[in-house]
C-alpha cells in the first residue's frame, strides 16, 4: 500500500462512509498531499504503515510549525482522521498520531452586522439594475433563513413551499432539513421569479433558483462579491462575507428569545456546542445588564 493509493481509498471513505462535502474532503486531500510532498521529497517512507511518530514531529516542526495555528490544527486534525483510518481497515494497530496535540486556537467571535447595518446592505441595491431584484433577494434569504453559501446556490426551486413558507435545504453530508421561510424573503423571492423566468434558462439550471447572465447557476465567489461590492456602498468598516448574514441571523434570533436548540435545528449544527458561540452579548448588552441589576449601578 503506497502513499497514493491509501490517500484515494480515504478520499472515498470520507465521501461514502462519513457523507463528507466535497470541500471538506479537498481540504483533507490538501493538507494530507502537504504532508506526502514532504515524505517524498526527504526520500522516506515508502508506505504509511511504517510511519513513525518521530517522523511526524519532525515534519510538524520543520513544516507546519512556521503556519497560522489554525493551519496547524487542520493539517493535524487531517493526520489524525488518516491514520485512524488506517486502524480501522486494519493496516497499522497504533497511530503514529497518538501522542500529538493540536494548538490551542483562540476563540475568535464571528462579525456581526447589526439591524441598521442589515436594513443599509439591503437598501444599497439599484432595484433598476438587471441585478438589483436577484441581488437583493440573495441577502434576504441569506439574513432571513441563516443557509450556508454552498446551500443559497443549491437552493432549487422545487424545494420551496410557499404555501407553508418551508424551504428545503440538502446540507452538509447530503443532510436534509427543512428551515423556515420568512415572509419578506418569501415576496422578495417572488418579485425575482418574475424578472427570472423572462431571461435566458439553461434547461440544465431549470429548477436552481438564483442564476447568471447565463441562465446558469451561481458560484460561490460570485455571492462574495455581491455582498462585498454592496458592504463597499455603505462604508461600514466591518470585514463580512455570506457567512457573517448567517451569524447576524443566529446572533438576532438569539437576542430576541429564540431558544439554541430551535437555532441549531435551523442552522443544521451537528452539535449545539458549535451553536453555543451565538451566546456571546456585545459590549452595550453587558452595560444594560450592570445597570439593570448590579446593587452598585
């Protein structure tokens, strides 16, 4: 079993036994392809089965050691989940990993844009433009339904139901759930269906609601630039992209009463812990709360 062949079989045991995106499972490819370019090119270890822990510690000081701490973790953590692999299919009984701790990362808060900030982002769009109404409608579904990216530019047509304002959503590992549709992103979505079905349709793209010039669907990088030439408009100094509309959206629910497990059901979190960073209260929360109850106010 070479290096190749053992990195192919993982690929396919992240994709069919774990469900995991195709994203996720490029990431592990990259970190893991970090870690044989450094094999092959020292000349070691023709095989991972005869790989030691010392090899590993040195490949992380000589290598890793000089990136981000996050880098660091990820490339440990893909590592990790290789060689338990390997125990699991039964070519190695230990794993050379075991001993190795990943950094402790710092817990960095998520950008937040407040209600205003939302209502401006919104606003900022020429509703004249060819673009202006399906722009628009992309940062109300975004801010009003907390999806992924991945799943805005997935959504199909056919898995909106209007009538019990429900969309369907395919999540990470071909997960499906269902989230709910507020009425002002259900009208925007109709007002854009109207100026939609009058353009050009790629009959491949026929049931993906948000598409190009083309009739074709949208890419990630295209909804990052939607959203950062409209932030540009309203000169906020806040660094955002789609992610930050579905931290604002969990951020608000939570600032108004919604419980965490009705929002992690929503947000499609595996686990609440994952949701429990929503839990976080800004500076002028903090001030209202001493007031309100501190003996010494």
């Amino acid at each position: 079993m070479d290096w190749e062949s053992s990195f192919e079989d993982f690929k396919n045991y992240l994709k069919l036994e774990r469900g995991l995106s195709i994203n996720s499972i490029k990431s592990y490819e990259y970190d893991l392809n970090l870690f044989k370019n450094y094999i092959e090119s020292n000349h070691i270890l023709k095989t991972p089965i005869n790989c030691k822990s010392d090899t590993l510690k040195d490949y992380l000081y000589n290598y890793l050691s000089n990136k981000k701490s996050r880098s660091q973790a990820r490339g440990i953590s893909a590592l990790k989940s290789y060689f338990n692999y390997l125990i699991f299919e039964g070519h190695i009984q230990k794993s050379p990993m075991s001993d190795i701790e990943s950094p402790k990362l710092e817990k960095k808060l998520p950008e937040v844009l407040t209600e205003t900030e939302i209502i401006k982002l919104i606003e900022s769009f020429d509703l004249n433009d060819n673009f202006g109404q399906r722009n628009r409608t992309i940062i109300e579904v975004l801010y009003g339904t907390g999806i992924r990216v991945s799943e805005l530019i997935n959504m199909k047509l056919s898995n909106i139901l209007f009538k019990e304002n429900i969309i369907k959503i395919l999540g990470k590992g071909n997960k499906e759930r269902f989230v709910p549709l507020g009425n002002i992103a259900s009208n925007e979505i109709n007002k854009y269906l109207k100026i939609r079905n009058r353009n050009i349709i790629d009959s491949k793209f026929s049931d993906i609601l948000f598409l190009n010039r083309y009739g074709r669907g949208l890419t990630r990088s295209m909804i990052f630039k939607i959203i950062s030439d409209s932030f540009k408009k309203i000169t906020l100094d806040k660094k955002i992209s789609p992610h930050t509309l579905r931290h604002s959206f969990a951020t608000h629910l939570l600032k108004n009463g919604a419980d965490l497990r009705t929002i992690q059901l929503i947000l499609g979190h595996e686990s609440i812990t994952t949701t429990e960073i929503y839990t976080h209260l800004d500076i002028n929360d903090l001030d209202d709360v001493l007031k309100k109850f501190h003996p010494r106010k």
